[in-house]
C-alpha cells in the first residue's frame, strides 16, 4: 500500500505522484485491462480512505486522492454499467498491520469514536464482502469508521 505523509510547507512532488497514480491512474489502469473478463452481473471495489472527509497535518495528497476514488465510484458505476462499482473507505483498523502498534493514538482517539471501538480487520471484509455481493449496491462509497467522521 502507498502511503503519503506530504504536507504544503514541504510537498514533495515524487512522493504525491507515487500516491496519485497508484489510486486515481491506477484502479482505472487496473479495471480497464480485465474489463473484457467481467461479467455483467460483476462487481469491482476500489479502496479509499477517512482522510476524504477528515484530513490531518500531512494528508494534504491522500485527502485529495481519497476524494478522487469517490469521482471514479460515482463515473465508473455509470460507464460500466450493469457491471457495478463501489468503495471502501476505512477509517483507523485497530488491527491492521499499519495501525496496530499505534496504542498512544488510538488511546486519544477513542472518545472520537461513537460506537466505542474501532474498526477492525475483520470489519473491513465484511463491508467488502458486502458490497461485492449486495446487487443493490452500486456507486456506494462505504466509510467504515466506528461513527469517526460524525457527518
């Protein structure tokens, strides 16, 4: 996974291209080159990221790109339509390999968190397995956060 801790003061061109054509080049790339092979009953989920809709010192590219896979959800489940098109966009996962060692933050963090508890791998499939199986589901963009974001 890219990752991107780029802020304004210091932007680092390189780095925000890396992020910028892994996610808003790179789904495109990526369905466009099997789109033969999809079924028209099939489904395709992209990954995003809370950074959308709550950005933090750093997140300046991230942010911006988490909002693009949104523009992609929404034009992709209309070009590819009945094929369907949906995201993900987890917030903090308590147990993924990036965040689990991150105690201190989730301490701090926890009184943010409606449901009391963050989100946790396992979470994270089931709203993918979700919307890969749901046929209703289509230019969703699922934000799993644990009730984080408050909107």
């Amino acid at each position: 996974m890219v990752r991107d801790a780029n802020s304004i003061k210091n932007y680092n061109v390189a780095g925000a291209m890396k992020l910028a054509t892994t996610k808003a080049v790179g789904y495109p790339t990526a369905i466009s080159s099997v789109l033969d092979r999809l079924s028209p009953l099939g489904s395709v989920l992209i990954f995003g990221g809370l950074a959308k809709d709550i950005p933090y010192p750093g997140s300046t590219t991230v942010t911006v790109v988490n909002n693009a896979v949104m523009g992609l959800v929404r034009t992709l489940s209309v070009e590819l339509a009945p094929i369907r098109v949906n995201a993900i966009h987890p917030g903090m996962v308590e147990d993924s390999p990036h965040w689990r060692d991150n105690k201190g933050l989730f301490a701090q963090m926890r009184p943010s968190i409606r449901s009391g508890r963050f989100p946790q791998m396992a979470d994270i499939v089931d709203g993918c397995r979700f919307l890969m199986e749901n046929r209703a589901a289509n230019g969703v963009n699922l934000t799993l956060d644990g009730g984080q974001q408050g909107g």
